[in-house]
C-alpha cells in the first residue's frame, strides 16, 4: 500500500499522503465503512494488504470506526 489516493465508489476519493508506516506513530486510527457486495464476503475479516496495514498500530492507539450507510444495516 503506497501513499497517493483511494478512489471509493461513494463519489469521493481519500487522499492518503503516508503510508502505512506512519500508524506506527498514531495515536488514533480510523477505519472508515467499506462495502464488500462487488466482491466475495470476508466474514468479518479484514483483507491482507489492510491488516498488514493495521499490524503496524501500537498496542495503546485508538481504534475508530465510521460509517456511511443510510441503515444500521449498513454499518
């Protein structure tokens, strides 16, 4: 995962200027909604380039979730 922009299919693009390195220094990590219908399910588990990424958060981060869903079943 290198720095540069995530393009979503949400009309909007998140600029991501570091890379995952940097949740090494974080002192709060937010994981924003991901929506997985235009690929196979993953049961609650996270792919492996985004847990590499969240491997390198210390133990004493923050973790924050959001969600952009219209539903709580969306969240």
């Amino acid at each position: 995962m290198e720095p540069g922009k995530v393009v979503t299919d949400a009309d909007f693009t998140v600029n991501v200027p570091l890379g995952p390195l940097a949740l090494r220094d974080a002192d709060t990590v937010i994981v924003p909604a991901a929506v997985e219908d235009h690929g196979p399910q993953q049961q609650g588990r996270l792919r492996p380039l985004a847990e590499a990424a969240l491997a390198e958060e210390p133990a004493t981060a923050r973790l924050a979730s959001s969600c952009t869903g219209s539903t709580t079943e969306g969240c």
